[in-house]
C-alpha cells in the first residue's frame, strides 16, 4: 500500500469519527485503486473533494474517489441522527438542504450516477453506479 493510499484512508477515518470537527459523511463515486497522489478540493465550507491519481490502466490518470460533507451542511446533527436511514434520507431528496452548492452536488450525483445508497457504517454511503449516464441528446447532437 502506498502512503497516499494510507493518508487517503486517514483523511476518511478522521473526517468521519466523533471526534472530528465537524463531523462529515463520505459519499464514494469510484472505488480507489493503485493510488499515487492524492488531491483535496475545498468546494465551499463543509464540502471537501477527494480526487486521486491512479497507475490503474482501467481507471482515468485523475478522477474524484468521493466527497465528506458535513453533517451541518444537510442541517443534521450527530447526537440527533440515530440510524443511517436519516442521513440517507436527506440525500435522496435534495430539496431538503438549504445550501445551495451542497444542495446542487447532491442533485447533480443523483443525476449522473443514479442515486446514492448505504455502504456499510453509519457515515459511508457510495452512488449507485460508478460511471455517469450519458445524456442521450448530447450523444445524438455530437453525430449530427
């Protein structure tokens, strides 16, 4: 394992925990694999990219792993969420946040990935399929 691959798995971990402040949840878009470098992208407060660079012939040079979100960007608090389904809750219905950019990222996940399920513990959560759906029209409008 490389030492991007252990400080991606760091980042995560403590982004995640009770303890961290504030506390966020991980959405995963792609599996990360054969790691090399590793890019952190604040998109606004609260809302953190991950993107990472891969040797992996099968995956693109740079894509983004996934997103940690805080909880008080979806107007959630820790103590108060006692299931996942909550937190799952609030990111299937994108109108319930009141952020905007977080509000957009949601919707736009849902959108090109076809919606966002559980993975596993309480924060982790993944989309549904890792690659975007391609707009039909922009297919038929490149060939015409």
């Amino acid at each position: 394992m490389s030492d991007a691959e252990d400080e991606l798995k760091k980042i995560i971990k403590t982004r995640t925990s009770k303890k961290s402040n504030p506390i966020c949840v991980f959405i995963k878009v792609r599996e990360a694999k054969d790691v090399v470098d590793l890019k952190m992208k604040d998109l606004t407060e609260g809302l953190l990219e991950l993107r990472v660079s891969s040797t992996n012939e099968h995956f693109p040079k740079w894509y983004t792993h996934g997103y940690l979100i805080s909880l008080s960007n979806l107007r959630l608090n820790y103590k108060d969420v006692k299931k996942k389904e909550q937190i799952l809750e609030v990111l299937t219905n994108p109108n319930r946040i009141k952020q905007p950019i977080t509000k957009q990222l949601i919707a736009k996940l849902d959108k090109d990935f076809g919606g966002i399920l559980s993975d596993g513990k309480k924060l982790f959560f993944k989309t549904e399929k890792f690659k975007k759906t391609k707009d039909p029209f922009k297919v038929r409008m490149k060939t015409m």
